[in-house]
C-alpha cells in the first residue's frame, strides 16, 4: 500500500495533509475514479507492463495517453485531495 501512496504523491502538485493509509484509501479512491483510472493507478504503482494493462483493460496508446491525463487531473482536484488525506 505504501508504493500506491508514494505514486499518488508523485502525481499530485500541492499536497498539503498526508494520505490516508490502507483499505480507507483504497475505499475512496473506488468512489472517486473509474475502475480503469484505478486498474491504470495501481499498475503504475506496482511497476507493472504498460503494454500487458493496455492489452488487459483494451486501451490504445491514445486512449492510455488521454487516461493518464484523465487520472492525473482527478488527483490533483480539491475534491479528492480532500477525500484521500487525513
């Protein structure tokens, strides 16, 4: 759980309280992204093949680029930073 924390802080700019830890965080992250936002977030965070995810969850490399962005945008609302910190 500890890589998952360290990925979402390398894509979020402003972080101001520290993440939740464990089931909570992964309890909110279920709520606020979609299954393939989080599938992609994990993968990242796992080190995982990109091309072996893409081919699993059926995405193109602009599809991938255009989630990734996605993603990226959704971590750094307030709405969610509020949601995944203490």
């Amino acid at each position: 759980m500890l890589t998952l924390n360290m990925e979402i802080e390398k894509h979020i700019k402003k972080l101001v309280h520290p993440l939740k830890e464990g089931d909570a965080l992964k309890e909110v992250l279920k709520l606020k992204l979609t299954k393939k936002e989080l599938k992609l977030l994990k993968a990242w965070a796992e080190g995982a093949d990109i091309e072996a995810l893409k081919k699993k969850i059926n995405l193109d490399d602009t599809q991938y680029g255009d989630l990734s962005a996605k993603l990226i945008k959704k971590l750094n609302q307030e709405k969610i930073k509020q949601a995944i910190c203490l």
